[in-house]
C-alpha cells in the first residue's frame, strides 16, 4: 500500500525537529497551489495547469520567526530567476505571525508546455536563516493539433442545473406518450454529452464563483472567489490573478467578450467570465472593472441583465453603490496588469461611463430590439437587481403582469431575445468572439424550491440554446457548449399528482389537508404517476403549471418547508433588489417556511438555514458545432476550458504574450 504522502516519515521528522532547533522563515503558502508545495507528493494531479503565456501572478506567504524580518525573496522557476518586480506587503488576515508578509510578482506568464517547478526562497533579518519552498504548475501543450480552428465560443451556463432540471423541462416541454418523449429539448439535440465533476479548490460542494471561473480560468478557485487564488490579505481585489479566457483571446486575438446573464450583472457566473475578487458579493466594484477592464483587458462589447443598482449614482433611489463594496487595487497589480486602480466612487454614474465608452444602453425589450443592430457595444440593464424569472415575464406578456409590475420593470426581453441581441452585436467583429449566457434562476428559483419557476427557467434557457444552435448551425467555425456551474437542491422527479387541479385547489384551500390530503391522497409514484400533460402555448410555455395530474418534484438538498404542489402565484422576496421592505414586495413570503403554510405539510429539512442548497453531483454537459467531439467523456469541470481552448489555438503554436 502506498504510504499517505500527507504523513511525514520518521526522518522528515527528525529533519523537521533539527531544523526547527536553528529557527528559520516559514513558507506557508505559495501560489498557484500544487500539491508539491501543500503535501510533499512529487506526483498529485497538477492542480494549476495554465495556456502557453495565459498570465497569472506568483505570491508566497513568509512567517518570520520572532522578532525576525522576511528579506530577500525571489521567485524561480525551474531554477531560474523570475524577472520583474517583487513587491511585499503585510499581511493581513488574522491569526497570522507578526511580521508575516505577502510576496507578490504579477502576470507571469510561461510559454513552453510541461510540467515546471516554482521555488520561493527567502530569509530573515536578523539571524540570515533562509527558506526555500517549491511547488509547481503545468503549461499545457495546445496549438499543434490539426484540424479547423474554432472562431467563436458561445459558452452557456444553466446555474444549478442537473440532470433532473433538464429531464423535467423536457417533460413539460414536450411530454411523454408510451414511453417515449415526444420531442427533444434543444440541448437534447446537440450530438456530445459528457459528465462534468464540479469540486470547487476548498470544498467538494462548489458555490457558483469558481464553478463559473474554472472554465474561464482553466484552474479551481475557492468558493465565492473568481478569476483569483486565495491569499493571506483581507482586501478582496489584491488576490493573484488568472488570465480570463476573454483576455486572453483579447489580447492574442483580439476577439469580443460577451456576458449575457437573466440575473443581477454583478452575480458570480457572469463576474467569473471578467472581474477577479476574492468577494462575489462586492458588487460596486464588480460592476466597476467590468467597464474599466474592458478596454485593457476583456474586450467586454456585450452586457446584457439585471443590476442597475450598481449603475447608478448612490444618490439616485434604488442605488446600492457603497464604498464599503467598491474597489481600489494596489498599485504593483494595477501597474503588473495594466489596468486602472479604480477609485471608490459611490456617486460613479457608471450607466453615463459605459455610454460614454461606446456603448448603446437599452433598458427593456423594446429598446433591445430597437438597438441591438445598430450598435458596436451593447449594455442591457433590464432590472435592479436579478430580473424577474420566466414565469412571471410570461404571465405579464399573456395580461396578468402583477409580478413585473410589482417589481417596475414590465417590459423585459426573454433571454432568447437577449441571446439574439448579443450574438447580433458580438458577430461584427471579423476576429471572433466568446458569450457566456447564463440562465441564473435555474439555481435561485431551486433554492427557494419554487418548482415550476425553475422548470419554466429550465424552457426559457433551452429557447436560448435553439437560438445559439442556429447561429452556430450559419457559423460552423462556431462552438456550443451548455453546461452548469453545479447542481442545485438535489432536485428530482418523483412521480405525478394523482388529481386534478380542481381537487388540488380544494385540497390547497382546506386548512386540514396537510400530510393526509395532500401528501398520502396526491403523490403518485411509479405507475400511478403515469405521464402527465402540460398544453404548451405559441410562446413556447405551458397554458397554466397547474394541470390535472401535475409532474412532482423533491429536493434531497432542502431546508425546512412547506408543500402544497400547487404553483406559487407569487416568488419569494429577493433579498437583493432595492425596495424590497416596502411595499408591494415586502409582501411576498420571504423564505419557503412561511409560503403555503395554509393547508400546505411540512417537511423538515437535511440542511440549515431557509434555502435549498447546491449539491456535489456530477452534471451534464452538451456540445454542437466545431470541436464538440472533444466534449464526451467524464472530466474535471477545469478541462472544460482546455477543451474549448485546443480548439481555439488550432495551428497557434506560436501564441505571443503581448499586451
Ligand atoms: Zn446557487
């Protein structure tokens, strides 16, 4: 049996015990993590695997021995010394040794392939007792391959969506008759499928941050970090870097970047495709280095989504720009990147700055239909915060528009629409492009268990996909690839309601039906769920969610609720738009225990808190168009990246780091 390499032998031991007894610096961090570096294993997978000059910054954590200083530290890589300047800060996270320190150098970049080797070394002053740490990272060989190189990546992300998210919809969708579905979803179409492991760097249930930015990035992130690695500072925008997919074809091959999200602008998956922090949450900023990134580094020409809350000045109503979530970098990494160090600027009019750069700005569908051809940049802010979910845009398109209305934004695209404005927008730049679409409240409307929301999320999303399918069926230098992020709330069909509506409606109103009536009397499993039947209108949604003998669904990652299997006439507040403690919105229930109490019985939940959560299952990916083949198999959510990018790099072997 191979000896735990985690376990030191008894002369590493001995060794360590010596050489504790002449003091000397502690390294206890060096980035990008490698199992070299964390365990001793000279042959752990290679946890940081990089493109040929894809940029990313070198940084170690140096504890001085007491009443000792950290001098001298140098970066090496396979014994060479690494140009460029080394900068060392305090650092400042707690419970960390005085005089601890943080050595940073800046977008790095290696071009030949292999597997290379990363020393630090360092010493203290004044006893000069010296340290020396190594760990490693790959550059992985892309570019020789042959065949037709990919142009344009339209990247397509349904937050939260499994296995069974997808199985559902269809179910809706189409139906089923003897056994067989009627139809296919149009992500059932696409010829390659393979199973993606989604492990975040610190967890092997991943938050929506570095389950975006590893097929971005290439590399695992702690959870609610992206495009970064963690570090020993509490400032959240100084971690080390990753060159972006985006950038980097920017940068080598000047192609657009396009974000199209239905959530919030600021939310992790869309952030994980441009803006590196160590904090998914600090939106002011977020929203910041979108636009003061793009020209340097992202090419960003495409936003499409909520969030104009961050947009406007924090003196307008319904602002949330706060210095608290803004961000300044420091100067060595500004300086290292070549990017602005941006300012706190709560009272920053970013709508103006974004229209000022070049870009054409709609505000809700009309004026997305209306400009999208005539415009070279395109910035699309159709809510406050996360834009309201597809059942709801539908029920005000078909006249009952109390939700959007409720929220004040009652004429909001489909992101079928969206998708066809960006790739309209993203198509006129001869070099190519990258889209990352996001279908955010797949994931959010699992969280809050409101099925037949996240179902219609589910329909809404594959619209999208029929739509990028048909561009890249025009565009065969194009690739399609649909995946998730995770799965979310263990979500699975468990049969069907044995009743029709009319009876579920009387059950749902009768404060005595709780387990008996509408558990024991309704839940038809196996045969007796039989196939139900949902009338699907020309807009491409059901008639209604609540037929007779609905689809029923049950979540193994839940919070406490209650369930009465009839649709949810109304969502749960969100807690990230403005307004939200006012009226009309502070009457929506506000977590799923007090949703359906009456009549409704209770289920006690396996996990904390009021929310469902993200599960560790492996999900489903699908791809169509140049280089899908690549895509069959089962693999880690970062070769996703690697796959999309041989495709891309087709006969590059030459790929220069320029600015
Ligand atoms: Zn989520």
């Amino acid at each position: 049996m191979k000896p735990d390499p985690r376990l030191l032998t008894l002369a590493a031991l001995g060794a360590l015990l010596v050489s504790s007894a002449f003091a000397a610096p502690t390294i206890s961090r060096l980035t990008p993590p490698s199992g070299l570096f964390s365990y001793g294993d000279p042959n752990p997978p290679i946890v940081a695997r990089f493109l040929p000059g894809q940029r990313f910054d070198l940084q170690a954590t140096l504890q001085p021995d007491p009443g000792q200083t950290i001098v001298g530290v140098r970066f090496l890589v396979n014994g060479v010394d690494v140009a460029g300047p080394i900068t060392v800060v305090r650092a400042t996270v707690a419970g960390l040794p005085a005089n601890t320190v943080v050595a940073s150098l800046r977008a790095y970049s290696h071009l030949p392939p292999g597997i290379h080797r990363l020393t630090v070394t360092t010493a203290q002053l004044p006893d000069g007792q010296s340290k020396v740490a190594t760990g490693n990272f790959e550059v992985v060989a892309l570019g020789n391959a042959a065949g037709a190189k990919i142009k344009n990546i339209i990247f397509m992300i349904g937050d939260g969506m499994g296995i069974a998210h997808r199985t559902a919809a269809r179910f809706v969708a189409h139906g089923v008759s003897q056994g067989k579905a009627l139809a296919p979803l149009a992500m059932d179409t696409f010829p390659i499928t393979g199973l993606v492991q989604t492990t975040s760097l610190n967890s092997i249930v991943t938050d929506s941050a570095p389950g975006a930015s590893c097929y971005s990035t290439g590399n695992k992130n702690n959870n609610n970090q992206e495009g970064v690695f963690p570090d020993d500072t509490a400032d959240v925008f100084d971690n080390p870097r990753t060159e972006y997919l985006g950038q980097y074809l920017a940068r080598t091959q000047g192609k657009s970047l396009g974000i199209v999200t239905t959530a919030d602008v600021f939310d992790a998956a869309p952030a994980a495709w441009a803006v590196h922090t160590a904090n998914r949450g600090a939106g002011t900023g977020i929203c910041d280095q979108y636009l003061d990134e793009a020209a340097r580094t992202s090419n960003l020409t495409v936003l499409l989504g909520g969030g104009r809350k961050w947009f406007l000045p924090s003196t307008t109503a319904g602002s949330a720009r706060a210095n608290a979530s803004d961000y300044v970098l420091p100067a060595e990494l500004a300086t290292g990147w070549g990017v602005p160090a941006g300012t706190l600027d709560p009272a920053r009019d970013l709508l103006a700055g974004f229209q000022t750069a070049g870009f054409a700005y709609a505000a809700n569908n009309t004026r997305l239909r209306a400009t999208a051809a005539g415009a070279t940049k395109l910035l699309g802010l159709f809510a406050l915060s996360n834009m309201n979910v597809a059942l709801d845009k539908i029920d005000g398109r078909r006249g009952n528009a109390s939700v959007v209305n409720d929220y004040g934004f009652p004429d909001p695209p489909m992101l079928d629409e969206m998708t066809d404005a960006a790739l309209t927008v993203l198509d006129k730049n001869p070099n190519g492009f990258v889209v990352m679409i996001e279908a955010a409240s797949i994931d959010k409307q699992a969280h809050a268990m409101d099925t037949d929301r996240w179902i219609l999320e589910t329909l809404e999303f594959d619209r999208a996909i029929a739509r990028a399918k048909a561009f890249a069926a025009a565009n065969p230098d194009t690739l399609v690839v649909i995946t998730a992020d995770h799965e979310c709330a263990g979500v699975d069909i468990i049969g069907a309601s044995v009743v029709s509506n009319a009876s579920l409606a009387a059950r749902v109103t009768n404060p005595a039906s709780g387990v008996a009536g509408l558990r024991d009397q309704v839940v038809g499993v196996y045969e007796a769920a039989g196939f139900p039947n949902y009338n699907i209108l020309a807009d491409g949604y059901p008639s209604t969610t609540n037929p007779d003998r609905k689809m029923l669904i049950g979540y193994a990652g839940n919070s406490d609720r209650y369930e009465n299997w009839f649709s949810n006439t109304r969502p749960l507040r969100d807690s990230q738009q403005p307004f939200n403690g006012s009226a009309p919105l502070n009457t929506y229930p506000s977590d799923p225990t007090r949703r359906d109490t009456a009549g409704g019985f209770f289920i006690a939940g396996q996990v904390p808190g009021s929310s469902a959560v993200h599960t560790a299952s492996d999900i489903p990916l699908s791809a169509y168009g140049r280089g899908a083949v690549a895509f069959t198999g089962t693999y880690d959510n970062t070769d996703v990246f690697f796959k999309m990018m041989a495709g891309v790099l087709v006969g590059t072997t030459t790929t220069v780091s320029k600015r």
